[in-house]
C-alpha cells in the first residue's frame, strides 16, 4: 500500500510518522482547504457517516463539508493508522472552537484505489 507519510504527535508528545495511503493523506491535507477539495477525495457514489448522519455522493459530501467548517474551526493531525479487515482507521487529533477540544476521532476509510468509497467518524 503506497503512502504519505505525515509527522504526528504521539500521546507522550513525541514526534512520529503516520503512513497513510495517498487517498487518506490527500483528504487530511484537503480538509485544511475548501469543500470542493474534499469531496473530491471521494468516490462519485461515496458516502460519510459524521454525528449519526449519512451523506451519499460528492455533492452531499461537499455540503457536510461546508456546513462543518461554517460551525467550528479546528486542525486535524492524523496521530495512529490501523487495518481493521478492509478498512483503515487513522485516529486524529481535532483541536478548535468546539466544546470537549482537543478531542481524538477514529475515521474508518474504506477505499476504491486512491479515492474514498466511505468514511464513518466515530469519537
């Protein structure tokens, strides 16, 4: 599995690499940017699965998106990244304007090649 490496803190504060695959590193690095970029990352037909919410397709996806960022400004450092069967579960750090922050989230990826077919954030 082909990957970006990215440099993360672990609990202790130490620094190390997170290898992700290319499409996980591209959505970490668009979800700094815009909507658009970020729904890019996904599959036509891709679905997110965010505060017992379903988005399906990119236009959904690049709404929740939008609707995210309007809400709170934060940062997303990817800290640890698992295979669980055939998914990829990147845990990541949220620091920002939201009450509980920082706080770590398990994103659950499943790809299709370098795109994301689904993603399911849990706390």
């Amino acid at each position: 599995m082909k990957g970006t490496a990215q440099l993360a803190l672990n609990k202790t504060g130490v620094k190390m690499k997170v290898q992700l695959p290319k499409g996980i590193a591209k959505y970490f690095a668009a979800d700094r940017a815009d909507p658009d970029a970020v729904a890019d990352c996904f599959t036509e037909n891709g679905v997110v699965v965010d505060e017992s919410h379903t988005y399906t397709g990119r236009e959904a996806i690049k709404g929740w998106k939008a609707s995210a960022t309007a809400r709170y400004k934060y940062t997303s450092k990817p800290i640890a990244s698992e295979k669980q069967g055939g998914k990829i579960v990147v845990t990541s750090r949220l620091t920002g304007d939201f009450p509980g922050s920082p706080v770590d989230l398990r994103y659950s990826f499943e790809l299709d090649g370098d795109r994301i077919a689904a993603l399911e954030i849990t706390s």
